[in-house]
C-alpha cells in the first residue's frame, strides 16, 4: 500500500512540474527598447557586485597600512559576505512580494551607499561597518538580476544570454586584481570603493529607463520578519564557522562548537516557523519539486568546487611555478575562457531543442576529470599543463552554473521566480564558504606536515601561504621544500573536490527533464518585450 502511494506521489508530483513548465511566462507589455539593452543594464549591475571583492582583495594591503587594524583584517571581507548571504533570501522575497524593480532599484541604492561609505572610512572599525552595508546591497544584485531575467525571458529562450553570464564572472575574475592594483597604485585605495559610483549611476539609470515590471503588490501579508531573523542568524552562524575553523578557533574549539549549535538549532526554528508564515522567507512547497531539489544540491556543490579551485589555482601558479602575483588573474584564463565558451554552447542547444538534462550529467563528469587530473600536478607539471587541466575543470563549470539557475526557476511558479533564485543563489554562497574552509583547512594541514618533515616548518609558521616576495628570500632547500608542500597540499585539496564532485553527478542522473517554458502566444520575445 505505501508504495502505491509513494509512486502516487511521484506522479502527482511529476504532473505539477509539467503543470508549472507548461505555464506561459506573461512579459510586460513592449514599452522596453529591447532585450539586448535590458540584459546589458542587468550584466552592468552583475558586474558590480562580482568585482568588488576582487578590487578591494588587492587593496588591503595599502588598506592596513593607512588605517592599521591588522588583526581585523579578516572582517573586511566576512562582513561584506556575511551581509551578502544572509540578505540574499530576503532581497529574493521582497521582489516577488512588493515588485521586482523597486526592490532592485534599492538594493543597487544600498550597495552605492556602502561603497561610498567604505570610501570615506577613517578606522578599520567604520571600514568594517560600512563593508557590511554594501553587502547587503549586493546580496540583492545579484538574486535581481536572475530574478528579472527570469521574469523576462523565457527558460527556452534564456539559453542565449548564459553566455553573457559567464562573460561577465570571467571579466571580473581577470580584471578585478588588474584593475584593483592599477587604482590603488595610481588613484588611492579609497578609489577602489568610488569606481562603483560611475557604474552604478549608469546601472541606475539604465534600469529605471528601460526596465518596465508590473508593479502590484502581490500580497497583504506581512514580512515573515521572524523566519528572516532565524535564517540571518543561521547563515550568520555557519559563515563564521566555515571562516574562523581551522584559522582563528580550532575545528574542535568552544567557540565553534557554539556557533555550529546556534546555526543548527536556527535553522531548525527556522524550517519550523516556515510551515506557519503566511509568506514565508523560503516557502518550503518550492523543495517538493524534485528537481528544484536536485539544483540546490548541483548548485551547493558546484560552489563548493570551484571556489577552492580559484583559491588554490593561483597559489599554486605563484609558489610552485613562479607566476606574477601582478597578473593572477590572467593565470585563470583558461578555466574562465573554457567556462564561458561551453556556456554559450550549452545554452544555444538548450534554446534550439528545449533539452537539457544532459549538461548537468556532462559537466559533473567533466568537473571530476577536472579535479582529478588538477590533483596530480607536482614541481614538474608545466603552466601548459595545468592550463590543460584547468580548461577541462571551465567545461564542467560551463555546464553547470547557468543550467542549474535555468532548471531551478524553471520548477517553480511564477510567483515563486524571487525566492527560487535568491534559495540557488544562496546554495552556491554556502557552498564555497565550506570549500573554501575544507579544503582550505586540508591544504594548509598537508603544507604545514610536509614543511615540518623536510625541516622547514618554521618558514611557514603562522601561515601556510606565502607571497613571491617571502618566497624569494627564503634559502634555496627551504623554497624547494615549501614548493614541494605547496604541490602536495593542492594535490589532497583537488583530491577531496574531485570526490566531492561525485554527489553533483549522481544528482544530475536523478533530473527529470520537463519542457522548458516558452513565451505566452500573444507576446513576443524577439527582440522586445
């Protein structure tokens, strides 16, 4: 009897998705230029959020030694990405609750505010403060674009523009440290913080001119402002963990151990007062769609990877193969160009056959030869080599990051587009916060053990990284040494992210392939909308 009623489950279940995908998107009337100049005011405002930590990455060190404060130093960036994550499902709820375009508009309002706040900093305490605030404008940059976008263009249709996606992260992962370094050099580090006002202004102007959303208050309930509190607690809570364990507080300290029960009994209060809320934060419905799902968890792994990956990559450049630091983003262009270009492709195929529960497959066993094939770098493995290896890692990343956002706003209804996008969106978030930590903290356990064995553990005291300048002065045995640890701890970090990169794979097997959504028949979509 109960399997009469689980496979009943699955078919009702199985005929809602099919219901949501065969829903025509409504677009607004044509009072827009056109898509193309929409998309190029969303990809400006894209741009902004995912620059910022790049160019101000690269000012901090002038950054401490105007302001001084370098025992905060670290809270310049977990502010920002604490404020991001935590506000990212908030931002996602208010646009689909009281519009989208408003909601964007403020949120791009906020992010300028901080930023020109951040500029104006006299101590490391207001600059810390005031990062805080500019994150919580970008935590609704981002969740808006996707949102919008998934408003406007239809899932079939939406192929065409992943590629434009994938541009814009591989932009700012290459420009971010060159531009950072050329206006701290040349302009100051307070600049780092004003180059977002042009193209914010510009953002602004843009959207507000072009953008055109109906803007109707979809509901009287009040905001779940305790679900919102429960889950900014949470987040809050396992950001830290993830970014103290292993560096500040060890793994099994007090202080974690606090902070993992305050994460875990939120979260859990958190789910409970979902099932009450008369609009709740996250609607828990949302995860009874298997593949919504099954997107969550591509999207969480798929962060989880390529997150250490850009961490780890450039310091194995610098340290085993004697890159410029100057130049590290250039040192990524092969896994970017590779991302992009396979992005392009995948969402062309999506939008001429409507199919796309292959991508995910491909690009999860792509992302484990990646891995894998990363792993077995040494002292003797050439930059052509690890430029291979790290194109084959882009493919899987071309497969993976825009289909999943695809899928997810796919699964949903309408009404649901916000928070659909800012639940992937913070999924991908949480994720690289734990690969980043994980592998982070294996990586610097393995540089620590093998300096030790080789006698040189004392150079790396304190740290397990260290910069070409600090390099160069250490003894030519201990620089070896240190390059051998180097090579060895990328060797168990990949190792752990190519297993990891298993679970996205059996994931993606499990993805039920429902039409993607189309136009309604008396709208348009060409070239307006």
């Amino acid at each position: 009897m109960s399997d009469l009623k689980n496979a009943a489950g699955g078919e009702a279940d199985g005929k809602a998705a099919e219901k949501i995908a065969d829903e025509p998107l409504v677009v607004p009337e044509p009072r827009q230029r056109s898509v193309r100049v929409v998309m190029l005011a969303l990809m400006i405002t894209m741009l902004l959020a995912m620059l910022d930590n790049l160019i101000v990455g690269t000012a901090m060190p002038t950054i401490v030694g105007d302001l001084g404060g370098l025992k905060h130093l670290s809270w310049v960036v977990t502010a920002y990405t604490l404020a991001t994550a935590a506000s990212t499902p908030i931002w996602g709820k208010l646009g689909d609750m009281y519009g989208r375009k408003g909601i964007f508009l403020t949120s791009i309002v906020v992010f300028l505010i901080g930023s020109v706040l951040s500029g104006m900093a006299q101590d490391m305490g207001q600059l810390i403060g005031f990062r805080a605030v500019q994150g919580l404008g970008a935590g609704g940059l981002m969740v808006g674009v996707m949102a919008i976008i998934g408003d406007l263009v239809p899932p079939r249709e939406r192929g065409k523009y992943q590629g434009l996606m994938a541009g814009v992260m591989a932009i700012a992962m290459i420009g971010g440290p060159l531009v950072g370094g050329t206006i701290t050099d040349h302009l100051g580090w307070r600049w780092s913080f004003y180059i977002n006002l042009p193209l914010g202004a510009v953002a602004l102007t843009m959207v507000t001119a072009v953008l055109h959303l109906p803007n109707k208050r979809r509901t009287e309930a009040k905001v779940d402002y305790l679900g919102a509190g429960l889950l900014t607690l949470g987040i809050t809570a396992i950001v830290l963990v993830t970014t103290w364990g292993g560096s500040q507080y060890a793994w099994g300290s007090a202080m974690i151990m606090e902070l993992i029960a305050i994460g875990v009994v939120s979260l859990v209060g958190f789910v409970f007062v979902e099932t009450k809320s008369a609009e709740p934060i996250i609607p828990l419905h949302i995860f009874h769609n298997r593949n919504f799902t099954l997107m969550s968890i591509i999207g969480f792994m798929t962060g989880f990877v390529m997150f250490g990956a850009v961490l780890f990559l450039p310091l194995f450049q610098q340290s085993v193969q004697g890159a410029s630091a100057t130049n590290s983003g250039l040192l990524l262009l092969p896994m970017l160009l590779s991302m992009m270009v396979v992005s392009l492709f995948a969402g062309r195929i999506t939008t001429s056959s409507g199919k796309y529960k292959i991508f995910p497959i491909v690009g999860s066993i792509l992302m484990v030869a990646g891995l894998f094939l990363l792993s077995q770098m040494d002292t003797g493995t050439t930059r052509f080599t690890s430029g291979v290896y790290m194109a084959v890692l882009g493919a899987g990343m071309g497969f993976l990051m825009q289909i999943t956002m695809l899928v997810a706003q796919n699964s949903v209804e309408l009404k649901d587009m916000g928070v659909a996008s800012s639940a992937t969106t913070l999924f991908r978030t949480l994720g690289s916060s734990f690969g980043v930590a994980i592998m982070g903290a294996l990586f610097t356990g393995r540089v620590q053990d093998e300096m030790t064995a080789r006698g040189g553990g004392g150079a790396t005291a304190g740290s397990a990284q260290l910069d070409a300048a600090s390099l160069a002065k250490l003894p030519d045995p201990v620089r070896e040494a240190y390059q051998f640890a180097v090579s060895s701890g990328t060797h168990i970090a990949f190792l752990v992210g190519a297993c990891v990169g298993v679970i996205p794979l059996l994931a993606a097997l499990f993805v039920k392939e429902v039409p993607l959504r189309g136009a309604a028949p008396e709208t348009t979509l060409s070239e307006t909308v």
